[in-house]
C-alpha cells in the first residue's frame, strides 16, 4: 500500500512538473511545497490508520456479561449460604432432641 502511495505520489508529482515549465516559478514551488506537505500528512494518515489496527478490540460487552455473571454466582452463594445456616441450625435442633432423646431412654 505505501509503495503503491510513493510510485503514485512521484507520478503526480513529475506530471506536474513537467506541465509547470511554463507556470509562474512562485506559483510553482508554492505547489511544490504543498505537494510536500499533501505527502507528509498523507505519510502521517498511514502511520495513524497503523496504530488503529494494533488497538485492543473492544471488550465492554465481554465486560458486562462476565459483570452478570458475577451477580448471578454472588446471589447464588448468598443463597447457598442462607441454607447452609439454616441447616445448621436444623442439626443443633435435631442433635439437641437426639441428646434429650438418648438421656431420656437410656441403654441399660
């Protein structure tokens, strides 16, 4: 692509010599100047247009998926948690009555 860019800008700018013999000399390194210019910017334009092909993609919608699973996995934990407590105090109610249990009807 640039050396499509650099063939095409030195035929331009040879065309354009040629065909400004007869032009007014200020009027011609006006032109020649900015040629020059139109090039470096052009030049410029690549190295960005570059730049922006090595960006990261974009990953926000990566983000805010793996943001709801978290939620998800977070009110699953709470959960699990509530009933985890909830059996344990269902085991201290039954290990308490097993106890009353056992002292009441003791193996002789």
């Amino acid at each position: 692509m640039r050396l499509d860019f650099q063939i095409y800008s030195l035929a331009v700018i040879s065309i354009l010599t040629l065909s400004s013999c007869r032009d007014d000399p200020k009027q011609v390194e006006k032109r020649e100047k900015q040629k020059i210019e139109i090039t470096r910017l052009k030049g410029e334009i690549a190295l960005i247009e570059e730049k922006l092909k090595d960006l990261p993609p974009d990953v926000s919608s990566e983000l805010s998926e793996a943001k709801k699973t978290y939620e998800q996995q977070n009110a699953e934990v709470e959960r699990l948690e509530r009933e985890a407590a909830a059996l344990d105090a269902r085991k201290s109610s039954l290990q308490s009555e097993f106890d009353a249990y056992r002292a009441k009807y003791q193996v002789k």
